[in-house]
C-alpha cells in the first residue's frame, strides 16, 4: 500500500476578518482551546505518518518559524518557503514543486480544522490521482460546491451565484496531489475576481479524466474564517 509522508500547509495569509486578533500572529497561529491552529493541523498530520511537512509562511513569518523551528519537537521535519506576492490559491502551490518532487502531498488550508482522525482516510493514495474532501451540508456559496458520481469528483463550481448549480457537498479545504497537479497550476489564468484559483486546476484535472476521489469528513470540521467562527470553538 502506497502512504503519503509529506504534506503542505498554506499559511501566509494575515486572516483581515480577524481583526485584531491578527496583528502580532498570522491567522493560523490563532489559538483554538489554548492550541494555535497550525498546531493542531501539524500534530494531526504526524500522528497519520506525515513526517515531512513544508508551511508556506508569509505575513508574520518570523512568529510560525520560531514556533516550529525545524519540527523535531513535533516528530516531523518541518521547512518553510515564503510567498512573496499574494495572488491566489492556485500560484501558491507552486511553491510546494521542489518538495514535492516525485511524490504525492497532502494540502491543507492553515484554518482548517480537524481531528487528527480525519486525515487517516487521505494518507492512504493507491488507485486514485488525488483526493479532494468535502463536508455535507455546508453553504457551498461561502466555499466551493462538489460534484461526485461513486465517490469520484465530476465538477466544482467555486463561489457560485445563487443561480449557480449546486450540491450538498462542500469543499472542506483539504487535498491530496499527485505531481501533476503542477502541469495544471502553471496553465492557469485569472479568475473573475482576480486570483488565480486552485479549484480551477482541480476542475481541470477533472476535465481531463483524472480519477480524484471525494473523501467526506464526517467528525468535526471548521474553517476558522471569522471572529465569529474563533468565538463559537472557544466557548
């Protein structure tokens, strides 16, 4: 059986809806029951057999840096690449080529957060090109809707309108790539709002009849998009 071993974060974004709570951190080291989520996300990963994790830093680096260091007291090896211009999901992966190399990698959104538990159904990449989750009953209108037929993803739509095709499943901002996610990202255009998008290369990867299979998180899930979201985990 075929197991991932390496796995990138995303989290060089600032989080602006979090106010002032962002600061003097990036919005990943924002703390959940006393734990930055970072933390979280990195021990849930190592406790899956992830033992080479690369975090894309950017706003307020220095604070995630200092934080991991080079992972050994997280049971993993941890590097960091910073993402100078801040352009879009799609743009950012790139960034994760050189060490991803030959091999698959999980990708995980640095506010998303999960029980380690979760991500032990995506270590495991026999059969498929990648894996994409989703949650139920979501509104997909603030993330992405999927389209599934026997578990395998057919179509997303990212943001739609409220005449836009929809589904129960949404998005959940959790990944797994095979290499050739990079041919995909390195063809894409800007989006209508003016990003370059990574659910437009998954589309395309679709499109072009890679098998990804649509893994549903059934435990708990948050996107830690908001001060309102932060409050209701903490209280």
């Amino acid at each position: 059986m075929s197991r991932l071993t390496k796995a990138v974060v995303l989290a060089a974004g600032r989080g602006t809806r979090m106010g002032n709570l962002t600061d003097d951190v990036p919005k990943p080291m924002v703390k959940v029951k006393g734990t930055p989520i970072l933390e979280s996300i990195v021990r849930g990963l190592v406790a899956n057999g992830i033992d080479e994790i690369l975090i894309i830093v950017g706003y307020r680096k220095d604070v995630i840096i200092e934080y991991f260091g080079d992972g050994e007291a997280f049971g993993c090896k941890v590097s960091y690449v910073e993402q100078i211009v801040q352009d879009g999901t799609g743009k950012v992966v790139e960034l994760a080529n050189e060490f991803a190399g030959d091999d698959p990698f999980l990708l995980s959104y640095g506010d998303i957060l999960v029980p380690a538990e979760s991500y032990k159904p995506l270590v495991n990449v026999d059969g498929v090109d990648g894996k994409l989750t989703v949650k139920i009953d979501e509104d997909v209108r603030k993330g992405g809707a999927v389209f599934i037929e026997n578990g395998i993803v057919t179509d997303l739509i990212e943001k739609g309108g409220d005449d836009a095709p929809t589904s129960p499943y949404y998005n959940a901002g959790i990944y797994v790539f095979s290499p050739s996610i990079f041919d995909y990202t390195a063809r894409l255009e800007l989006s209508p709002r003016g990003e370059y998008e990574l659910t437009d290369a998954i589309k395309a990867q679709v499109d072009d009849g890679l098998k990804l299979e649509a893994v549903e998180l059934t435990g708990d899930w948050a996107d830690v998009r908001d001060p309102d979201v932060l409050e209701g985990l903490n209280a």
